[in-house]
C-alpha cells in the first residue's frame, strides 16, 4: 500500500526535489502487534530533520491521520516507511519558496532475517568510508549513496551487516545500524556529532543502560577499540539487537555476552 499526500498513488513528479536532489528525509518504522513502535521518537525526529534542512513542513496531523489509515488497511506485521520531500521545483539547487512537501507513506514485509542472528552475526568491514558532515550528521536524510556502496561489497548469506569509519579512520557506524561495545563492563557507542545517524534503537539502548545502572559513554572510537571490546552488538528499529560473534576475513572472534543479554532482556520486557 501506498499514499502519496493522503492518496492511494504510486507516482511522483519528476521535478520532485526528492528525486532530482535528494532533498528530503525518511523513517522506517516497524509496525508489529498492530501498532507502530516508537512512533513518537521517529516523528520527533522526522521534525529536526526538517528543521535542519529547512523544510517548512507543518502537516504532523495529516501525515498522523494517513498513517492510521495504513495501520488500518493493513494486515500483519510489517513495516510502514516515510518519506518527506521538500516537494517539486525548477532547475538548479536553491529550494523555491513556494514549494509544498510531499508525504510518502508506504507498507512492506517484514524482513526475513534469521532467527539465528538475535543470538550472533558475522560483521564485514568495509572499505567504503563516511564522509564527516556535521550539518547532518544525526539525521535520516535521502543521500545514502555511501551506505549503498558499502553494502555492496559483500554478498555472502553469512555476513549480515557491514561496519563504517570515516576517513579518520573513527568507527562510526553499520551500513543500516548503530554499533555498541562492551569493555570493561562499560556500554560505548560512537559519537555521531559529525556523521552517523543517531538511531531510534540506539536511543533506546542509552536509556536502558541509565535503568540498568550500566555505565555507558558516547566517545570516538577507533578499530583497536573494536578488536579490544569483550562484546559487540547492532541495533536498529527493525533488527533491534544483533550480537556480533566474528568479523569476516579476520581470527576475531566475541562472545554473546551478558551486558548485551541484559539489555536484550530489558528490551523485549519493555516491549511486551
């Protein structure tokens, strides 16, 4: 199913900023036991994309009023995705003042990952590097060409994600997730103040450690951190929690350990 401000549609304008220049930002939201999750903290941050684009949208309600309207007509678990575009223009990159967004909404299957991966997956690194852009680092917006490429570099059932640096060399993030460590009995993520985007699960983890009393920090990390950490796990809206076991083409090897069972746990509990 597919609405495209408000209207059943599978067509866009050519002239649509989201196709000619990438000019727009997107969610992907998981809709299980009939509702979506998290959908506040996806909205809220759909809106500081906005705002960091200088989209000047102000259709929440519509947009709120067309998604249940998916939730609706839809039957099964799945997974709802957004997309806001600035909406149509001429030639040339300054944005028309007179332009309206466009909304996007659309329902697909869930994926079919393995079962086996909530207990452990082999990580690829990736050649492919991140850009430093602290303009929009944090958000999900339309340009992910680097993802795109990286994931590309790999084929094999047996990997299920590929990690990123920058060109700093700094751990960053995977293709589709966000990347946490163990060391030491201390929760690390990388910060993502100048690439990255800051994940609704990602979120979510940070605020299970404060529950949890695990201590946790937001630091740049680098590969011997990695190779040094006890444990590793992913996360996204949709995966919520991989651990990471082996690292493709290398001897490393982690175990599925008790800090990320822990926060599993805390996650399915808050979820049931």
């Amino acid at each position: 199913m597919i609405l495209i401000n408000g209207q059943p549609e599978t067509m866009l304008q050519v002239a649509d900023r989201g196709l000619q220049y990438g000019d727009g930002l997107f969610e992907t939201i998981p809709f299980r036991h009939g509702h979506l999750e998290y959908l506040t903290e996806h909205k809220e941050r759909l809106l500081r994309g906005c705002e960091r684009l200088q989209i000047d949208f102000n259709e929440m309600a519509a947009l709120q009023r067309e998604l249940d309207i998916v939730c609706k007509q839809v039957s099964g678990d799945g997974v709802i995705k957004i997309i806001l575009t600035r909406g149509s223009g001429g030639r040339g990159y300054k944005p028309p003042k007179d332009s309206i967004p466009q909304r996007i909404i659309s329902f697909h299957p869930l994926p079919d990952y393995p079962i086996t991966h909530q207990s452990g997956i082999t990580l690829q690194l990736c050649s492919t590097r991140l850009a430093k852009n602290p303009l929009l680092a944090g958000i999900k917006h339309l340009n992910r060409l680097e993802q795109v490429i990286a994931r590309n570099e790999w084929d094999s059932a047996d990997i299920a994600e590929g990690l990123m640096l920058n060109y700093d060399d700094e751990l960053i993030e995977g293709t589709m997730s966000n990347v946490f460590l163990v060391s030491d009995g201390c929760l690390l993520t990388p910060n993502l103040s100048d690439g990255g985007i800051e994940g609704i699960m990602r979120q979510q983890v940070l605020g299970l450690a404060c529950t949890l009393d695990i201590p946790h920090e937001i630091v740049t990390l680098t590969l011997d951190d990695l190779y040094q950490a006890d444990e590793v796990f992913v996360t996204n809206s949709l995966i919520r929690i991989w651990p990471v076991i082996a690292l493709h083409g290398t001897n490393k090897k982690w175990s599925h350990g008790d800090i990320t069972k822990k926060i599993q746990k805390a996650l399915d509990t808050a979820e049931s």
